[in-house]
C-alpha cells in the first residue's frame, strides 16, 4: 500500500476503537475459550469446498472478505497471452523484490542488532496511540531520506523501528517518553537523540554528517559533540 492508503486503513482502525472506548480484556480463561469459540462459529476462516454452507460469494477460502472490511481493492490483469483461459481476470500478485529501507525489530532482537553489527544504526521509537500522524510522517521521512543516500550510491545505515505500545522494557531502556524519536548510533554509541519532525532532506543530510564525513547541516548547528553508551537489555532465558 501507498502512504495515502496506509493512512486510510489507520484512520478505519482508529475509527473503531473510538467507538468502543471501554473495551475491557477479557481474563477470565473459561469466559475468553467461550468468546472466542462463538467467534469461530460466527465467522469461520476455513470450511470444506463440499460444505453444504459454503457461501456463493466465498473469496475463495471459505469465507467473504466483506464480512471483516468495508473496502477492498484488488487488481485485476486480463490474460491475453492464454486464448484457452475460461477467466478474463487474473489475480496478480506483485513482488518487486522492493527492499524495504526500515525493519521493524522486537526486545529479543535488540542485542543481536545493535552490538553484534556495529556498524552506522538509525533507531526510531514510535507510537501509534500518541501524535499517530507525526510518528506515521517521521517513518515516511526515514524511508525517503534512505532513498535519497541510496540514490547518491551510498550504502545507507540501517534502520530499525521499536513499536513503543509492545515493546515497553527496550524503551524504557533506551529512555524515550516522547514520541516519535530518532537515534543516531554508531559503534555502540548514541551520537544524537533528534526529537523535532524533520523532512527526508534534513535527515539525509543529519546521516550524512554522522556517518559519512559530510558538513553540519544547519539543523544541527546548536548541538555540542556527545557520545552515550547504548543502552545493553539481555535477554533472560528461562531456564528448564
């Protein structure tokens, strides 16, 4: 999806949860095996092909894609090349081996990351439920701002996300409280902590000073050299 599409499936979701602001989780184990047995029942993923219950309109697997999406855009190709095709649609399904520029990385993958590749690291923290249109603007930026290295035949730092709402004991690790924020490391060292929403032009050039000798873009003219250790979080096994 496209940046305008992701906001309009993100937008949908906070729609929802709006609607449903007291929703409580459920704990209790024999309640929650009932709910989600009901559940099953009224929307089953998987049936026979030979089921009496298969509905017309199935998308294929059993059941109507309708029943959990108000929109759903599908692209469709006329095969031309196969005059005994029977269908004047096919399905394409599209991978353009397209390399995406941010990975999204979890607490048990923090140590491997970040202290066994040494190499330049850009961190960004986010959060969906706090400024959800600057974190969603600040991802986008980073992902343009690669493109841009990528297109000065650079090879650009790696970049990792770290969802704020799951992964809680990294954050609070890496001490961020607010949200989004970009860190710039290198060789285990934070060199700088960027709170401001700054552009994919800004931030190229923020990448090309920390790590590749460029000259201090003026968004950085106020800052003074500093170097902070990052933050180790081992992750404790537990033991059989």
């Amino acid at each position: 999806m496209n940046l305008e599409e992701r906001q309009e499936w993100r937008q949908k979701i906070r729609e929802v949860i709006s609607m449903h602001p007291n929703i409580q989780e459920e704990v209790d184990p024999v309640e929650k095996k009932e709910k989600m047995q009901k559940l099953l029942k009224d929307y089953p993923l998987v049936l026979e092909e030979d089921d009496p219950d298969w509905p017309e309109d199935a998308d294929g697997w059993g059941f109507n894609l309708g029943q959990f999406f108000d929109k759903i855009t599908i692209k469709n190709k006329k095969k031309v090349d196969d005059d005994n095709d029977d269908s004047d649609n096919e399905i394409v399904w599209q991978d353009d081996n397209y390399i995406r520029p941010i990975k999204d990385i979890k607490t048990a993958e923090w140590e491997e990351t970040v202290f066994k590749d040494i190499s330049p690291l850009v961190i960004i923290v986010h959060n969906r439920y706090k400024r959800p249109e600057e974190n969603e603007r600040i991802l986008y930026e980073v992902e343009k701002a690669v493109n841009i290295i990528w297109n000065c035949r650079l090879p650009s730092p790696r970049c990792v996300a770290i969802d704020a709402v799951v992964e809680t004991e990294l954050v609070a690790a890496l001490r961020v409280s607010s949200f989004p924020e970009i860190t710039f490391t290198k060789a285990g060292k934070i060199l700088f902590r960027e709170k401001a929403i700054r552009n994919a032009d800004e931030l190229s050039k923020m990448m090309a000073f920390f790590y590749y000798g460029a000259a201090k873009p003026s968004c950085l003219s106020s800052i003074t050299d500093f170097q902070e250790a990052i933050p180790s979080l081992p992750i404790n096994n537990p033991v059989s």
